[in-house]
C-alpha cells in the first residue's frame, strides 16, 4: 500500500472517529468530562474499525465507496483471444487462440489462472498501475505453467500486460511474452462474476 493511502486511511479514521465521538456526546446528552470522551472516542474508534473492516473486504467494490482508493473490481471470468506472432519453420502462422482468464482479486491482492484446452497457467508476480488523473487502468503479471502439468519437460513461462478499458462491457487488451521466445497481443472480454476452474467450465458458461 503506498503512502498517500496510508494518509488517506489515517485522515478518514480521525474524521470518523472525531465526528461519532461528538454525536455520542450530545446525542446521549453527556457532559464534556474526561471519562466522558474516554467512552465518546473509544466508540468512534470501534465504528472506524468496523467501516474498514467491512470496506476493505466488500465496500471497495461499491460505485460510491471506490471513489475512497481508486480500484476497479475484475473478479471473475473472462474470454480471451490471443494473437501470436509464431510461425513454423515454412513461414506459417498459428490462427487466433481462444482461452479464458479467471480473476480472483481483493482489495490488496489479485491472482490470475490462464486455461486453454491443453494449458493451465497461474500468475506468481501482479502489479496494478492505476492512475486516476490520466484514466489510466494497468495491470501487469508473471505466469508460469502449471506444476501439476507433468507433460512438458521446460517449464513454460511468460508475462502479460494488459490496459482495462470500461465501456459498455469491461475489456482487457495488451500483449504478452513467453520464454518460447513469442509473443503477440491479447483481447479479454468479461463473462461472469463466476470463478471457474477449467476450459470445459468455461465453454459450457
């Protein structure tokens, strides 16, 4: 969590606890004393634990509530059509390959699982790059295959970057680079709020 969230997070909890402190005093009529302000603030730290409690496990994905830390809710499935640029040894490209992209994120974390008909990849390394005032939506991982994927003796590894774009449906489109030495670009459209755990699944969704 960088800094300025920090600052964000410790500025609303004094304002919620501050604020809750002062209606408990002259809601329930209490005299300005000391132990008074004891129970007033003890009571608005535990509202401002329980607001970030449930903010940082629900409340982030509400439209009024993300406008606190800008973070866009990708959860689920996706359909994805990737575009490499391979070619056999006579000169042949590959048509465009269709697989799906299960998103499993939290307000700190996000995890990706790739599925193809013969591949099953996970990510290992995730960066988002938000920057609310330039619009700018990034979200970058390391994947590599499946290790319970026995039938392949060099471990396939590869990296994605991808740009959110939030039009009528969520789009996510960027490239990608593998240690088999290709690359191509890549067009994810959103499907279900389902997380999914094979190719079949996906299909029948």
């Amino acid at each position: 969590m960088k800094k300025e969230d920090l600052k964000t997070i410790v500025s609303i909890s004094i304002a919620i606890a501050s604020t809750i402190a002062i209606v408990y005093l002259f809601v329930l009529n209490k005299s300005v004393e000391l132990s008074n302000l004891i129970r007033g603030v003890s009571f608005g730290l535990s509202i401002t634990t329980i607001f970030w409690t449930f903010y940082f496990s629900y409340g982030w994905k509400w439209p009024l509530l993300n406008s606190i830390f800008y973070r866009p809710d990708l959860n689920g499935t996706w359909s994805s059509e990737l575009i490499s640029d391979w070619k056999s040894e006579n000169g042949d490209s590959i048509p465009p390959i269709t697989f799906y992209i299960v998103i499993r994120q939290s307000f700190l974390r996000i995890h990706f699982t790739t599925f193809t008909k013969s591949f099953v990849g996970t990510s290992y390394s995730e960066t988002f790059s938000l920057k609310k005032h330039t619009g700018l939506k990034n979200v970058s991982y390391l994947y590599r295959k499946d290790t319970s994927q026995n039938n392949c003796e060099v471990l396939h590894e590869g990296a994605t970057e991808l740009r959110l774009i939030e039009a009528e449906s969520k789009i996510l489109q960027g490239k990608y680079w593998s240690n088999k030495k290709t690359n191509g670009s890549i067009k994810v459209t959103w499907v279900s709020k389902q997380h999914l755990d094979s190719f079949d699944q996906a299909i029948k969704l």
